[in-house]
C-alpha cells in the first residue's frame, strides 16, 4: 500500500488539523459529484477510495499511538460509493436499458436503442442528453435536457440535468478574472442539488 | 487556430512563470534542432501545454543555457531535451503542415501562393516527423478530412464540427504512459472542442465577410457578425461546460513538475480566453507566434 501521508500529499509531522483539511479538499476535488455521468468516474471512484483508506490509516494509527485524534467529519468516507438508487422506478424497459447501457459507457449500442426508440417524449430526451454529455458533445446534451424539461417540467431530475449543465455546482466556476461573480459557497441547497446529481443516473445500475 | 491556451500569467508564482517560458523556449529549440527554421516558425503556445501534459509522472526537469535570436547577447535558460518534448515539437509539425495543405487549398490570390510558400517549406520538415509519428499522423488526416466534409456539407451541428477536431487533438494523448492515456484522452478532447469552438467565434466576422462555413454561425443561424446576448451566453455555457470536464480530466492526472502551470491554464487560462474571446476582446498575445491575420483583427 502507498504511503497515506504522500497520498494526501502532506508530511508525517503534519498535525492532525492540517491531515484533516487536506483531507477535506482532496475528497471535495474527487467527490462523485464532480463526476456525474463522467466517463472517468471510475477513476475517481478509486482515487476517493485511496484516500478515505489513507485517512482511516493515519488516523487510526494516531489514535493507538496516544495522539489525540479529532477524527470525524467525512470519516466515514464515499467509499461505499453510489447507492444503487433503490428509489427509481423505470416503467419503459428499453428506456431502462438505454440507461445501463450509458452507464456502462456503452455509447454506441445506447445510440443505436435511442434511434429505433418509436416515441420521442421526455424520457427519450433527457436520455438523448446524457448519451451526448457523456460524448462530451455538450451543446447538442443542452438542447435535449431542455427540450426533456419543456415536455415535462415537473420531473425533478431532467432540471436537475439541465442545471448541472448550466454549471451549477461546478468546483471549477468563477475562478478567473472574468465578470465578478461570488464565490460559490456549500449551502444547504447547493448539497440538495449535488445529491440529486448524483443520483440521476443510478437508476439503471443496480 | 493555434494560441488559445495559455496560463492567466498573473496568478503564477514567478518560478512557475520562469519554468513556463523555459518550456517555451525548450520546445522552440527542439523545433529548431529537429525540424530547422521553418519548424521553429510554427512554435505555438498549445504545443508547450501538450509538452507539459506528455511529462508523465517526473518531478523534475533539466535545465540549461542556450543562446537564440531574441536572447542573442544573453543566454537564456530553457528546458533541456525530454521526450515530452520531442514528441510534441513532431506533432506539431504534422498539425502544422496538414493546415497549411487545407489553407492552401481552401484560399484564394495572395494568400494561396503564401499558403503554397508555407506548404513547400513544411514539406521535408513534416516527411521527417510523419516518419516518427505514423500514427498522429493518419489521425489528423482522417480528421481534417472528417472537418472538411463537415465543412461542405454546411453541418449546422456544433458538436459534430468540433468534435472531429476535439478527437484530432485526443489523439495527441497516444504518446501518453498506459496509466494516464485515457485522463489525457478527455482532457485533450476538451481542450480541443474549447479551442475550436473559440476560434469559430474569433473568425466569425471574417468568415461571414468571405461566405466561408463556420460552425457558430451554422448552429445559431447568423448572418451579422455581432451576435446577440443569448448567442453569446450559449456559446459561453457550452464553452465553460466542456472547461469542468477538462479540469474534472486534469484532477485525475498524476502529479508532475508542471502541474502548477497546467492547472492555472485550464481552471484560468481558458475561461479568460474564453471571456475575451466572447467580449471580442482577444488578442493572440506574443510576437513571436505566427502572425495569423484574421485572429489580429479581434481586438476591435
């Protein structure tokens, strides 16, 4: 196994506040959020897993070593991953497919289901986006959630899309010297939204 | 299209400032040893980014001291001769040359006997690196190709233009180690797809001048060169939106001498490229990079 100081990148004297907050950022730069429908996922499923591992490690080997230890927080981890979204219930079978299959990142064989799709509502729009953001053809993933939300503005998750395409909650925004906006903070409804980022493509992968 | 990604150099650290301009120069006298003076010619700031991507996991760099036009009377010190460097001076010789060959085709009067001039000098420089890059090579061909006919066809899908050219840049991400070739394979599908969405917009008015094709102006249904508000919002949304997946990309990257400089130009420098570029207030900076034109005239 690497060594966990060098995984959250601080040294062996480090105290236990400055693990903590390089612990915190790194799990805030790798949060499954951040990953949504990215093809990298995976990666930085493993990449939280490690540090959650090398969290627990330090600190629990501080702990025996008689240092007092503020453990908490995030301690628990990510590691478990995504919950397989038991909530979803997908009526339309194909849909349900189309959805594992952009998942897996399977593109080809959920592009080929999309287009022998009869109906065009709002299910096969919205999964129309997710097949092209997952492309990384965002402008055309744009036009789908927000047609996907014009059909049926009540469904929670097709806004949800279509913010997060509007760079809600993104780590990466307003940054620069660009027209000053605020800095994004972590408000209760900013948490809301990442959640249901999350969950928006768990339903096919159970 | 070239110039479009560099660091926001305000907010480097001096060293990361120096060792960004040692790249520079590192890579312009790889083009010089390799590929003589027409490839140094071609030196361009999105060459220096790939350089520092293709570092892989070293955490350090060779230095020396070497003398050049601009630096005549006092030696400069630039990054020494790395692989990274070599494969990105090649590739970007291939890139070079395969656009000369589509202006030289595409333009007409002056600017074709210019474009034919560049062409005959790239020649033997690009025999040599196509020799060395067989593979980069064929991609950038199928996807010039793949442009091209985009281009006829008067494709009015954004996405699909820039996706040709985002894959062209992707395969840049094959002289990459096993362990990071796919990070590097989205990051660089993203910094293309920024890249040429961004010079689409840039050339809008020159291309709408000369009834030339262009992918904004296809998407948004143009046919004055000021766009409106809601145009230039969408154009940004989609811009910005490809910028997380990239710096998404970039978080996933093993750590390397030139990470400092890499993530200032993907979470600053783009965004602010992109800003200009929207306010029509981009200019590509640096004398020393050929001096294209059509990107000149932005700054009005």
């Amino acid at each position: 196994m690497q060594d966990p100081y060098k995984v959250l990148g601080v040294s062996s004297t480090a105290s236990d506040e400055e693990i903590k907050k390089a612990y915190r950022e790194l799990a805030k730069k790798y949060h499954p959020d951040n990953y949504v429908d990215n093809p990298l996922s995976d990666l930085a499923q493993e990449k939280m897993k490690e540090i959650n591992e090398a969290y627990d490690t330090i600190t629990r080997s501080r702990k025996n070593g008689g240092q007092s230890s503020s453990s908490g927080g995030y301690s628990s981890g990510y590691s478990s991953g995504w919950s397989g979204g038991s909530a979803y219930q997908q009526a339309n079978s194909a849909y349900a497919q189309i959805r594992s299959a952009i998942n897996a990142g399977n593109l080809q064989y959920a592009e080929q289901m999309l287009d022998s799709c009869p109906t065009r509502d709002a299910e096969w729009n919205f999964l129309m986006g997710s097949l092209y953001y997952r492309k990384g053809w965002l402008d055309d993933a744009r036009s789908f959630f927000q047609r996907a939300v014009s059909m049926d503005p009540s469904n929670g998750e097709y806004r949800q899309a279509l913010n997060m395409m509007n760079g809600a909650g993104s780590p990466y925004r307003q940054t620069g010297y660009g027209p000053p906006a605020q800095q994004g903070g972590c408000d209760m409804c900013d948490m809301c939204t990442a959640m249901m980022c999350a969950n928006m493509m768990c339903g096919g992968c159970r | 299209m070239f110039g479009y990604v560099r660091p926001l150099v305000p907010e480097l650290k001096v060293k990361e400032f120096e060792r960004f301009r040692a790249c520079y120069c590192g890579l312009c006298h790889e083009l010089g040893r390799e590929y003589g003076a027409a490839g140094r010619s071609i030196l361009n700031y999105d060459f220096v980014f790939l350089s520092m991507l293709l570092w892989g996991g070293r955490d350090s760099c060779d230095y020396c001291h070497r003398r050049c036009l601009p630096g005549l009377f006092r030696k400069k010190c630039v990054c020494a001769s790395a692989p990274a460097l070599t494969v990105a001076a090649g590739y970007s010789v291939i890139l070079a040359y395969w656009k000369a060959v589509d202006n030289r085709d595409d333009s007409r009067g002056a600017k074709k006997l210019l474009s034919r001039a560049v062409c005959l000098l790239l020649k033997r420089p690009y025999k040599k690196a196509a020799g060395l890059y067989p593979a980069f090579d064929k991609s950038v061909r199928e996807r010039l190709d793949g442009l091209h006919a985009l281009e006829t066809a008067n494709c009015p899908s954004l996405d699909r233009a820039a996706d040709q050219f985002a894959l062209l840049l992707s395969s840049a991400s094959g002289a990459a180690g096993e362990d990071s070739r796919r990070v590097l394979e989205q990051l660089l599908y993203h910094v293309g797809r920024i890249v040429y969405i961004a010079d689409a917009y840039a050339d809008l008015r020159e291309d709408l001048k000369d009834g030339r094709y262009n992918p904004v102006a296809a998407r948004y249904g143009l046919t004055a060169a000021s766009p409106d508000d809601g145009t230039r919002e969408s154009v940004r949304e989609t811009l910005l939106s490809s910028v997380d997946l990239a710096a998404a990309a970039l978080a996933l990257l093993p750590k390397s001498y030139w990470t400092p400089v890499t993530e200032n130009i993907v979470l600053l420098g783009l965004p602010d490229m992109i800003d200009h570029v929207l306010a029509g207030t981009y200019v590509t900076a640096g004398k020393r990079l050929p001096k294209r034109p059509q990107l000149g005239q932005n700054g009005e």
